[in-house]
C-alpha cells in the first residue's frame, strides 16, 4: 500500500501572501519530483466553490454568523472527501490555502461564536484528519490590508471589506489558535519580501517534512 501523504495547511490574514507562497513552493516541490496539489477553501472543487460563492458575495450581508460558519464547515467536508483525503491516500503532497484553523480564527473569535462550538461543528465535518503542518503568515492587519488596496487586479470579497476591529479580532483569533496547536503551527514573518517568505516557507516544509 502507498505511504499517507503530506497534508500541509497555509493560514494568515488577508494579504499576507499566502497564495504567491505556495505556489512558489508548489513548483519547487514538482521540481524535486514531488506528487503535489494546490487546492484553496472555502472552494477546490466544484461544490465548494459554489458554496464559496454563496459565503463571500458582497450582496449576502444580511448572512448570520453560524449560517457562513455552517457553510465553511460544509464546504470543509465535500472539499475534503472529494479532493484532499484521495490526494493523501495516494501519497501525495496537499498544499492547501486555508483550513479548519481559519474558521476557528474568524467564525471562532472575530465573529464571537466561540471556538469550542466552532470546532465542534468542524470536528463533525473533518472527522480526525487534520494537517500534518500548519504554516501560519504573520502580519498584521494594516500591512496585509495595504497590500489588497494596493493590488488592483484581486476582487474584494464580502469579509475583506469587514472593519479594521473585525481583521485585529482575526489576527487574535489565530494567536489562541496558534497558543493552542504549538506542534502543528510554525509562523513565518510575513512581512519579508516575496522571496525571503518563499525561502522560509520551503525551509520549515524540508526540514520537518521531506
Ligand atoms: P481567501 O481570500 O484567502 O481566499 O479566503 C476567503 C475568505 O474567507 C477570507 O476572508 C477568509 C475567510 N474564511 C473564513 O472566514 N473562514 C474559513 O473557514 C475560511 C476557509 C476562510
């Protein structure tokens, strides 16, 4: 039977670079003769997508905090059934944008579920799989914010456009996360260029992985 493959989650606020990252550590990887996939969440296939479509128009603000909780979960569950657990049983490297540890940040603490009940409805929707390794891209919600401003080509979604107290309730939301998951999560600092975030990124996947 194949070797369980590698399930690696990349977390942060908005603009901290997250995508620009893995996909510099995607191509490095395939470079070193790695099976790898990219997938993102909400969303990596089509179900998921859809419901991410749902979560984030701009026109849903009358959506309830556990209605978009419920639906992340839900998008969670068919992303993982359908796309991330056949990539692992083949062996495979998953790089995936986001996880369960976003929900805890944003539905958890900034938008005052609770993390307990977050997790809880999480817990139903993954089962036991979790990431072997969580790389978290420390930024602070200003600098991450100036960086989508500044970047023209990127769509602003509905909770990109939330108040700058909601995005400073993110980034404490993912320190009790990070306080509470110390094995799984590394940090980078986000705020180094392009190419030094790239070399950090790669680094903490070699050393402890590979
Ligand atoms: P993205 O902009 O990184 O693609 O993510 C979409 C937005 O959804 C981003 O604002 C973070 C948010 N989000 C949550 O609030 N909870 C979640 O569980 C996930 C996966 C994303």
């Amino acid at each position: 039977m194949e070797q369980r493959g590698i399930f690696i989650s990349f977390e942060g606020p908005e603009g901290a670079g997250k995508t620009t990252a893995i996909a510099n550590v995607y191509e490095r990887l395939k470079a070193d003769g790695r099976q790898v996939i990219v997938t993102r969440e909400p969303g990596g296939i089509t179900i998921s997508e859809k419901i991410r479509s749902i979560i984030l128009d701009n026109d849903h603000g009358e959506m309830d905090g556990r209605t978009e909780a419920l639906l992340y979960a839900a998008a969670r569950r068919q992303h993982l059934v359908e796309k991330i657990e056949p990539a692992l049983r083949q062996g495979e490297i998953v790089l995936c944008d986001r996880f369960i540890d976003s929900s805890l940040a944003y539905q958890g603490h900034a938008r005052g579920l609770g993390m307990e009940e977050v997790l809880a409805i999480n817990k139903f929707a993954i089962g036991e799989t979790m990431p072997d390794l969580t790389i978290f891209f420390d930024i602070l919600p200003e600098a991450g914010l100036a960086r989508i401003a500044s970047n023209k080509s990127r769509e602003q979604n509905r909770l990109d456009n939330e108040s700058l107290r909601f995005h400073h309730a993110v980034y404490e939301g993912y320190q009790q996360v990070l306080q509470r998951y110390p094995e799984r999560i590394r940090s980078v600092d986000a705020s180094l260029s392009e190419e030094e975030v790239a070399e950090k990124v790669w680094k903490l996947i070699y050393s402890q992985l590979i």
